[in-house]
C-alpha cells in the first residue's frame, strides 16, 4: 500500500514542469530556512527538496542522452569490422 501511493505520489511529481517549480524554487528555500516547529515548515522543506529532486532527475537524465551515440533513423551507424584473422 504505502509502495503504491509513492509510486503514485512520484507519478504526479513527474509531472510538473521543472521551468514552473524553478519559479518557486526560492519561496521555499527561504520558508525552510526558517525554522519554525510546524507542519506548514515541514511541508516547505518536503517540496523544497522535490524541486531540488526533479532538477537533479533532469540533470541526470540530459546527461545521459548526451553521452549516448547519435543513432537517429536518418542516419547509417557504421559499422565496425569484425576482429578477425586469417587462419591457415
């Protein structure tokens, strides 16, 4: 059950535009910086940190795509030679 609904809670996260959630970014650094013993707190820290999650997740993710070879329908890969020799 609680398996699910973080699934489920990462789902909806996955869908926030990272450019709108930047933009909030500093309100809720500055929330989180001060401290206050609440749930309102807890609940700044707790978003402040899935902003921090998602940039990180893109920054992973852009770059990985461009570490990966070029392999674009368009384009022929070349291909290697096999490592052969001749054997008498």
């Amino acid at each position: 059950m609680l398996e699910s609904a973080l699934d489920k809670l990462a789902e909806r996260i996955l869908s926030f535009d990272e450019t709108s959630l930047s933009s909030l970014w500093e309100k809720y650094k500055v929330r989180m910086e001060r401290f206050e013993p609440s749930k309102e707190w807890e609940k700044a820290v707790i978003v402040f940190f899935i902003i921090k999650a998602i940039r990180a997740k893109n920054y992973i993710f852009n770059e990985q795509i461009l570490r990966q070879p070029e392999t674009s329908p368009g384009k022929k890969q070349q291909k290697k030679k096999p490592d052969l020799r001749l054997v008498k």
